[in-house]
C-alpha cells in the first residue's frame, strides 16, 4: 500500500472522530476551557516533535516580522476559530455543527479574489448555490419545510467558523516557514488571549478526568498529531489532489461516529444536505482542473 494512503486514512479517521469528542468534552468542560486545554496539547505535542526533530532552536529565530504574523495567526487560528467553532457545538447537534464548518473550501475561494488576487469564476458560484442549498438542509435539522431554525445563533457560528479558518489559511499560506514550527507557534503565542479570555469570561475550576481526557483528545487529533500526518501523507503522494480530495470522506464518516457514540438520531436533510456541500467543493475542484487544463 502506498504510505500516504496509509498516512491519510489515520487522518481520515481521526477527523472523522473530532465532532464526537467535542460534544463528549462538552459534557464535562464549558467551550473555552476546551479550547485551552486542547490548545495546551496540542502545543505539548508539537513541542515534543519539534525536539525530537532538533529544530526548536530554529523554531524561535524569528524576526521582528514573523512575530507579528505568527501573533496574528495564532489570534484567528486556535483563539478565534476554535472559541467560535467551540460555542457552536455548544449549540448545535454534532450533525449539524460538523458540515457546517465543512463550507470553509467554498468561503476559501471568495475570499481569494481580495487577498491573493484570484478570479471568482461562474463554476464558483454554480459551487456556493449547491452549498448554500446543503447549510439550509442541515440546518433545518429534519424539517426542510419550516422556514426557522431550531438553533439561528449556532448556525451563524458554525458557518463564521469556516469564515474565519479561509481567512487564516490564506494569510498562513504567504508564511515561508516550515509547517511545524510555524504552526507551534501560532499556538503557543495563542495563549495570550485565551488565558485571559479564560481568566475574565469563565469561572476557573477543576476539570474532571473525563473533560481532560475528551479535550485532550481533541487537542491531539483535531489539531497536533493528525496535522503532522496530513501534511506526510501530502509529501508522500505521487498526485496531492488525490489524496487532497480524500478528506471529503471524513464528514461522513463523522456520521457514523455521531450516531453510534453520541446516539444522535441522524436526519436525513443532515445527509442530503452534506452531499450538496461536497458536491459544491467538487464542481469547484473540477472547474479549477479544467480551467488549468485547458
């Protein structure tokens, strides 16, 4: 088997698993000591690879100007994306929070007509109908037909996510610096505002074992340790768009973990509707390839 099928299906799998373990630490944590906890695994993680790599001296010899975009990085992505994202699970079903935040490759594209200067096609807005038709089903929870939804705040949330993450990842994008350290970093000058975001909007307590253990989980598979093997898979590939385009399996993998472990009821506008948005993502993706092709 080819390694980075092999790298890509432990990711595949562990994404799949993510929505379950956010609303299980839900259970025992509130979302932003999720979001600190997770953060500070994460940051255990990569330091720990980082040291094993001998490259963390090398992590921090950084100019004045890589500071400043590693500040901001890590101020949207773990501190904004995941604060908001988090609160949406607070609010939503797994089922409906998941594809939600899987709009962000539509939003990416929008949103790189301003910052990298590409063009916004007909294929692209063929691309966010399909995807807004698959939010409106997702977010109906069931009933398609009745015009309100059962939980507005966590819907604008879910979808803001995926605003905020298109917009990180365009900025992380014009960042030279190797992955790893980069993104150890951003997570590591991320406690600057989520300690105090911490200390001013929540209570400090003792976290149970179960809230530690499903946030660290979180931390580790969300964001540290499935990260490094993505980016292994990518390196690995003979062709990265084909195993790029596997990661579209993950939501509904997702389901299967939702429904068995969390017992949420799937609703079959949840199905629909994520096959709208991934059938969104793909006519994008196949535009893109022709439009290059050609």
């Amino acid at each position: 088997m080819n390694k980075s099928y092999l790298y890509a299906g432990f990711t595949i799998f562990f994404w799949a698993t993510i929505a379950t373990a956010f609303k299980i630490a839900l259970r025992h944590v509130n979302y932003v000591e999720l979001l600190l906890y997770a953060a500070l695994t994460t940051i255990i993680i990569l330091l720990v690879i980082l040291l094993a790599q001998g490259r963390l001296r090398e992590t921090f010899r950084i100019t004045p100007r890589q500071f400043r975009n590693s500040l901001i990085l890590g101020f949207l992505n773990p501190f904004a994306y995941y604060l908001i994202l988090f609160k949406a699970y607070s609010l939503l079903p797994a089922q409906v929070a998941q594809p939600l935040n899987f709009t962000w490759p539509i939003v990416l594209t929008f949103l790189s007509l301003p910052i990298l200067k590409q063009p916004v096609t007909a294929g692209n807005f063929v691309a966010l109908f399909l995807s807004f038709i698959g939010v409106y089903l997702i977010s109906s929870e069931g009933t398609p037909f009745n015009l309100e939804f059962a939980e507005p705040l966590g819907v604008f949330l879910a979808l803001g996510s995926s605003l905020i993450w298109s917009f990180y990842w365009l900025l992380n994008v014009k960042d030279q610096r190797d992955d790893v350290s980069k993104i150890f970093l951003n997570f590591l000058f991320s406690l600057i505002f989520i300690i105090p975001y911490w200390l001013i909007f929540t209570e400090p307590s003792v976290p149970t074992v179960s809230g530690l253990l499903a946030s660290a989980y979180s931390g580790a598979f969300e964001m540290g340790i499935t990260f490094v093997l993505w980016l292994k898979a990518l390196r690995l590939a003979k062709t990265t768009a084909i195993v790029s385009n596997l990661i579209y399996l993950a939501p509904f993998f997702s389901l299967i973990f939702i429904q068995t472990i969390l017992d949420e009821p799937i609703y079959y506008t949840t199905i629909v509707g994520l096959i709208f948005i991934v059938a969104g993502i793909a006519y994008q993706e196949i535009h893109k390839y022709r439009k290059y092709a050609t």
